[in-house]
C-alpha cells in the first residue's frame, strides 16, 4: 500500500483527547434505545473494534492513526460491506462524540457535477480546523458515479488542501475512479461479508428486538443477503413489522424473491418439459407472483448446482446465463430473452446426454 503525496497527521491524537476528555466511549448501544430509527442506523459500528470482519483493514487504519500518518483512503467493494461504517468509525476514533463538526459527507451520486467540487468541497476543504493543528475529513460516497470531469477537478483539490484535509472515497466499482484519483490514496478493498459473520451479527439483533424468526427463515435471509449486512437488516426489520412469526415463505414475499419450490419447477420444466409447455408455463408464473425473468436466473443459479450436469455443460449453462443477464441489464425484451433462456437449457441437457 502507498501513500505517496501524503503529509504526515500534525497532531491527530490531540484532536481525538481534547474531544473525548472526560466523555463515556460511545457505543452503538447508545442508539439502541431510538425506536424510530431503521436498524441500519441504529446498530451500525461505532468503533473499529465494531466492524464485522475485515480486521485486516481495520488494524492497518489503526496503526495509521497511531503514527500520525492517515493517508486518503479508497474504499471500494460491494454494497453493505462495511464501507461507510467504517470511516465514520474513524472519524469517531479521531474527533470524539463531535466528530460530525469535523466531517463533510457527500453523496456522489447525487452530487456528482463539477459544480459540487468546486463549490462544497472547495469551500469545506479551504476552511482551517477549529485546531492550528490536525485536519479535517472529507467523505466521498458512491464517488464512482461522479462525472469525469468533477474527478479531475477532486484530483486537484486533494492536492492542494493535503495539508489540512483528507479525503476518504468511498465506491461499489474502483475501475470508475480516475487512474490520478486512485493514485492519491491508499486502497482498501471490502469483500462481501462471511455468512457466519452476519449471522453472529443478526443474532444479536434478533435477541435484542425480540424477533420470531425461525430456523428456515434465518437460512432463507442469510441466503438472500449474499454478505450485504445492509440488505439483511432492512428485510429483517421489514419482516418483522409484518409478520408475527417470519419464517422461509414470509423472507421471500417480503424480498419480492422467487421462492425455492418456484425455482425448482421453472428449472426442472426448462430440463424436461416441450418447448412451448414451458414458455406458458413461466410466463404464467412471472404474471401470478409477479416475477421479473431476471429474479428467476438468480435463483437458477443456486439449483443448477445441485443438478448433475457434465462439466462443459455447466460451464456453458452459465455462461449463458451471464450473457442473458447482461441483455436484459441492458433493456433486452423479457420476452426474447425468456425464449433464449429456454433455448440454453435445451442444449445444456442435450450436451450432458452427449457426456460432455
């Protein structure tokens, strides 16, 4: 990892023990009892010890701090990974309770022009902390929606105001980010979450609020949250609004998935049933449950691997898969694409027969 560029952190520590002095160490707890907030929120980290996994990151964040040398940094992976906890965790190791004095945050996506780099960033990044020392922290996030140009001018804004800013930018695809932008801060990648990792987290949750949640249910969400805690929370909290007891059929209705069963029969009509059997058969489905044709190739994706195709069988089923993904991703009719779907599942059991 590299910081070059970056200028050493005057007197970060300072910062940090004038603000927290003589004031409890915050905890997420301290949230817990705002009723009228989302979960999300409610039991986001407020440490870095909080942060569900990535401990590699977290350490190497610390170890920054602690020798006065925070560089900008670069957070990037998949959405509900921990991103945006964790900069405000640091924000929160370096300011104290107050931190939010000291912090801009910006959403990229919405203000994604020129305009908002010269204007808001400028402007925040010019002004002195209320400290001769230390600095101030500036976060970017879903930064890779941001214009080229609005980049090339936060390139030299982070070169200018080195000295008493830092930057922390915060994005779901690094390959969107400028060359000169990422050369400026020290990249992080967060993988999505380990299942047992969320699992541990959403236990806690469930303990604390009271949640019926049944054994099949805990599966169903853990499935459908792919290592995104944001996603988990939000269908949790939803579920439990609705139902008095969330079980494996309630995760899907209120996740708007296809349920398993439903899965199980598109697929095995696609492998066994005649062509035109199966086009009204799914089509009917997708307008009774209110399916998108994309919902249905997702949740292909997990039964195909239990079915026992030969190698270059599987590896050409998905592989179309993604094609048709794609396609669709891009406007592709539903309709066509269905008809094509239909076509690959053909000739995927047609290869299996040949043992290929």
């Amino acid at each position: 990892m590299s910081s070059d560029g970056d200028v050493p952190i005057t007197d970060a520590d300072t910062l940090h023990a004038t603000f927290s002095k003589g004031k409890r160490k915050e905890t997420y707890a301290d949230y817990s009892q705002d009723e009228n907030l989302p979960w999300v929120e409610k039991y986001r980290p407020v440490t870095l010890e909080d942060v569900v996994s990535h401990k590699d990151i977290t350490s190497t964040i610390e170890k920054f701090i602690e020798k006065n040398r925070l560089p900008h940094l670069l957070f990037y992976g998949p959405p509900g990974t921990g991103k945006t906890s964790t900069i405000l965790a640091v924000a929160r190791r370096l300011y104290g309770p107050e931190y939010r004095k000291q912090i801009l945050e910006l959403n990229a996506s919405d203000d994604r022009g020129i305009d908002v780099v010269r204007e808001q960033v400028k402007q925040f990044a010019e002004t002195r902390t209320l400290f001769s020392k230390g600095f101030k922290l500036i976060i970017l996030d879903e930064a890779d929606m941001m214009t080229q140009a609005a980049q090339a001018a936060l390139r030299r804004v982070i070169e200018q105001y080195t000295k008493n800013v830092r930057f922390c930018i915060i994005c779901n695809y690094v390959n969107k980010i400028t060359p000169a932008v990422q050369s400026r801060c020290t990249r992080f990648r967060f993988s999505p979450l380990p299942i047992s990792e969320v699992e541990r987290r959403l236990e806690h949750i469930i303990e604390t609020e009271n949640v019926n949640l049944t054994p099949d249910g805990k599966e169903a969400l853990l499935k459908l949250s792919k290592g995104d805690m944001r996603r988990a929370l939000n269908v949790l909290q939803a579920c439990h609004a609705a139902y008095n007891v969330i079980g494996e059929t309630e995760i899907y209705n209120c996740t708007g998935s296809p349920q398993p069963k439903d899965i199980e029969t598109v697929v095995n009509s696609m492998l066994g049933d005649e062509f035109t059997t199966s086009y009204e058969m799914i089509s009917a489905l997708k307008i009774e449950r209110g399916l998108a044709l994309q919902d249905l190739i997702t949740g292909a994706y997990d039964y195909i691997e239990t079915i026992d195709f030969g190698p270059q069988a599987r590896v050409y089923l998905l592989d179309q898969l993604a094609t048709i993904e794609y396609r669709l991703s891009t406007g592709g009719s539903e309709k066509i694409q269905l008809t094509a779907l239909l076509g690959v599942f053909k000739n995927a059991v047609e290869l299996s027969k040949k043992g290929k």
